[in-house]
C-alpha cells in the first residue's frame, strides 16, 4: 500500500553504563538462545520525558542462516508502573509503513486512558533497515525532490520519465541494499519479533500494530500462535490483497475520502473561500493541478507535488485546517510558501529521507510477485483512474520500482488466526489507506476477534486520539482482556463515531498535539 513520505527525526541511543535488565531466553522450535538486551538510557526528548531505556537487539540477516551475518535492531521500553502482581506483560508497537521507525512508540502507553496500558512494558523498536537499526537502508535522498513528472500519464514522454526514474530507483536500492535486500520481507520482521521476545525474556508477547502493522501482526500470529497473548490491530489491512491489488483498492478509496475532505472545506467557504460545494471545491482543486503542469505553483510545486499535498488530508483528519489554508493562500493572494511547506515537512531532503520508502520498496516488493508486464499496470491504473482520478497513478508511480527490484518476491504466508486467543480490531469505515473490507476479511480469519468501526470516519488508524469509545474499549481489553461480543455475519461488532471533523476555530488540544507529534515522529507522516 502506498504510504507518505515523513519527515522522521532520527534519535540517537547510548548504551555507555547499563545493566542487563532482561534474562535470556531459549528459542521456540530452535533451541538457541538470545541474548539480553543492555538497556541504557534514551537520549531522544519524546523517550527521555518518560523515563524510557534504549538498546539493541542482534539479530540474523537470514534467520535460516543463524550464524551467518548479523544485524542490530534499535529497541525502546518505557516499565510498566502497577505493582508486580499487577503486571501484564511487554506488548510491542509497530507504527505501520512498512518502513515506519518505531522507538518512538514506547511512549504510546501513555496514551490509553483509564490506566490501560499501565501495567505494561511498552517496546518500541525500529524494524530491519530503519532508523537507528544497522545496517539502513538509504537509496536515493533526491529522489522525492521537486520537478518529477506529473502523475497522470498522458504523454509517451511522460510515462518514459516516469518508467526511467522508478527503474534508476531500484537499480540504486540494489546498490545500496547488497545481502540485505534479500532479507526484507515480512517474514524476516516476524522472526525479529521472536527474536525481540526471546531476548525479552518473555513467554508471550502482546502486540499493538497500525496499518501495515495489522499485517505484520497476522503474520505473526499465524507463524507463532502460542506466543500471542493479546493484539491490537488498528487500520486492518486485507491479509489476501498483498501488495498489487491492495494498492488498486486503496484508489478508489482516496478517491472517495478527499471527496469528503472537499466537502468538509465547502461547509466552512466563509473560512477558505474555495467553494460552496464540494464539486465547486473538486472542480478548483483539478484546475489547479492541471495549470501546475505548465506553471508550478512557487515555480516548483508541479501536478505531482500538489497531489502529495493532498494526500495527508486523504488520510487523515488532523493537518485538514493546515491544508485549506495554504491552498486558500495559493488561490487567493498567490502566496506558495504555505503549500511548499508542507510539501518540504513530509518530503525531507536529508541525508537518510528516503529510509522510509526504500524500506516500504523492500518489504512490499518482495513479500509477494508483483506483473512485470507493464501492459497489465498501465490496463488496471487507466481502468480505476478513470473512475477516481485524485491518486490512482500517484499510486502506480510510488509503487513501480517493484517491477525491477533486485531481490526475488516470495509468497504471502495464508494468514489465520484460528488458533489466536480474541484480537481487538479497529477502522473506520472510509478508511483510504486499508479500505474497511479488508478489516471484515481479517475478523473472518481470526474468529475471535471483534471489530470496532468509527462509522462514517475518514481517518486511518487513529486511536488513542481522544475518540472516547474506541480507546475506552482498548483501556478495557489491555486492563482485562474484556471485548465486545461478536456478533453473526460479517460486520463490525460495535459501532463508534468517528474522530471528530475539525472545525476552523477549534484549536487542537495538548494530547492530540502530543500524539501527531508522536505520529510524525514514527514515519506516519504522515505517513503511513
């Protein structure tokens, strides 16, 4: 699936004068065993403040190979705080990406309320290739710069500059990536994640997984069911859609949700002046894109540009007042710099950008066989582009260097969660990014599980933001295991509103400031 490109804030670790706080444990099915992570303090602000411990975990590069090559994974953990007959365990936080750091997501336990997550050990941790993790995998920093091609192929020359850039792109992931680019796929994060248990010390884990997450959790589950205590699925992505047809799916869904976003700014024209209507606002938006093509916007936000723009709103709620006033700005006194601002924050030309998507490239690409015939893309992207035009090839393009990835695709683990004890999921019924069908078909694999949806809601994967009903029911399944009952068919088994739309003049509270910082800071993006 596609996810944003983030500005993530790399935190450095020190080990210098820790104490070894985990036992070893041994291995399941191999009888090796792990060796004990050496916390020490974090020196990252968001970890500091609560007090979190920061380490490594040594890990195979090929796990069939467990003395070969070794890599490190940066990890994070912020105690539990009940008394120890209270205590319920580490539970491990994915943010999502694939290619979303992680370390920062320790800090998430303060974030459930009634207590919830009190009584747990909250591990954050940076996956293969990401982050603090070593080796990383950096590609191309430049290559989300200004000045690419628009999206939408409607010229030979177009679609030649677009099928260059993608097939350099690979080529400089093969380059940077060497032994390691064969060794991405999801099911290497899952044996990391056994890995991080046995080094843990911990009989069970308990899991709390965003977005791709979802799936790196159901891969989990399915290939270590005896060590699953309880799971967190939020943004629940289609265990049978990987990778080709999920990102199809996604556009028609982005489609549907900026529709709502346009909407939303039509109710509040007093505020932006862009329209009455949400076509009104559908019809200003095209226009400009289209006059970007021949005239960027600031001279470098061109249809491509403007489009990824656009896109954080499709996602999510929070950021929707940021967007329509900087477009309302460009429109209005032809000021460009709120637009390239956002641009820049999610696109960042630092030495590591590209982290991110070169490890999203390495995981989505290899996890499953993707068409190489280019006539079966070009088929599929103009069919759904025709009927949801907003980011069907923006879509294609971000995903196009898996048609020459270097390293060889495997085949999707047939997830089932049969043998898992209840699973709490969540997502909202407009979600783009994992549109809701694919949350009715993980609640059918995993036939204790219930589903939670925010009904009517655009965003993705966004609990523990203040909704009362969706984090009051995770508050009580962390605390006790206590679930909603499941109901017969395939449905949700209880319904929530959705996170609230904004409105212009509401300022954003502490807590969600908190946590969209928390979410920037973990390669969501905003992200995903």
């Amino acid at each position: 699936m596609r996810r944003l490109w983030a500005a993530a804030t790399t935190a450095a670790l020190c080990a210098t004068g820790a104490t070894v706080t985990a036992a070893p444990a041994e291995a399941s099915g191999g009888g090796r065993t792990a060796a004990a992570i050496t916390w020490g303090p974090c020196t990252e602000a968001t970890l500091k403040a609560q007090n979190a411990e920061c380490g490594f975990v040594t890990v195979p590069m090929d796990h069939a190979k467990p003395d070969g090559p070794k890599i490190q994974l940066a990890v994070s953990r912020v105690k539990h705080t009940v008394p120890q007959e209270k205590y319920q365990g580490v539970i491990l936080v994915n943010p999502g990406g694939p290619g979303g750091a992680g370390r920062s997501m320790a800090t998430l336990g303060a974030h459930v309320p009634k207590g919830g997550g009190a009584g747990y050990d909250w591990i954050g941790f940076d996956p293969r290739g990401v982050g603090a993790s070593t080796p990383k995998l950096v590609c191309d920093t430049s290559y989300a710069g200004y000045n690419r091609p628009a999206y939408v192929p409607v010229t030979k020359e177009i679609e030649k500059a677009w099928h260059a850039k993608t097939k350099a792109y690979a080529a400089a992931c093969a380059k940077a990536g060497g032994p390691l680019l064969e060794h991405l796929r999801t099911e290497d994060s899952v044996r990391d994640i056994e890995a991080l248990r046995i080094a843990l010390g911990a009989d069970k884990i308990n899991f709390y997984g965003f977005s791709y997450g979802t799936y790196l959790g159901q891969v989990y589950a399915t290939t270590f069911p005896d060590r699953v205590r309880r799971m967190v699925l939020d943004g629940v992505v289609d265990p049978g859609r990987v990778w080709y047809r999920s990102n199809l799916d996604q556009d028609i869904a982005f489609d549907r949700a900026i529709k709502v976003y346009f909407a939303w700014i039509a109710k509040y024209d007093a505020v932006y002046h862009l329209g009455r209507t949400g076509k009104a606002v559908e019809k200003l938006y095209y226009r400009h894109l289209g006059e970007a093509a021949t005239r960027p916007i600031g001279g470098v936000i061109g249809p491509a540009e403007l489009t990824d723009v656009f896109l954080q709103p499709g996602y999510y709620i929070f950021g929707w007042e940021e967007t329509a006033r900087a477009f309302s700005a460009w429109v209005h006194r032809r000021d460009p710099k709120p637009l390239r601002k956002l641009y820049d924050d999610n696109h960042p030309q630092t030495a590591d950008g590209d982290n991110s998507y070169a490890v999203y490239l390495a995981v989505q690409c290899t996890d499953s066989k993707w068409p190489s015939d280019w006539r079966r893309w070009a088929k599929d992207n103009w069919r759904v582009h025709r009927k949801a035009p907003f980011e069907t090839w923006g879509n294609a393009w971000y995903n196009a260097p898996c048609r020459h990835w270097a390293a060889r695709p495997g085949r999707p683990v047939d997830v089932t969660g049969t043998k898992i004890p209840p699973v709490l999921m969540i997502s909202e019924t407009l979600d783009a990014a994992t549109p809701f069908a694919g949350a009715i078909e993980a609640r059918r694999r995993f036939p204790q599980s219930v589903l939670v949806e925010g009904v009517g809601g655009t965003t993705h994967a966004g609990s523990l933001f203040g909704n009362a009903c969706i984090d009051g029911t995770i508050a009580d399944y962390l605390a006790s295991g206590a679930l909603p009952k499941r109901l017969d068919g395939n449905r949700s088994d209880r319904e929530c509103a959705p996170i609230a739309q904004p409105t212009p003049t509401t300022a954003v509270g502490r807590k969600a400031k908190e946590r969209l910082s928390l979410m920037r800071y973990a390669s969501w993006r905003e992200g995903e």
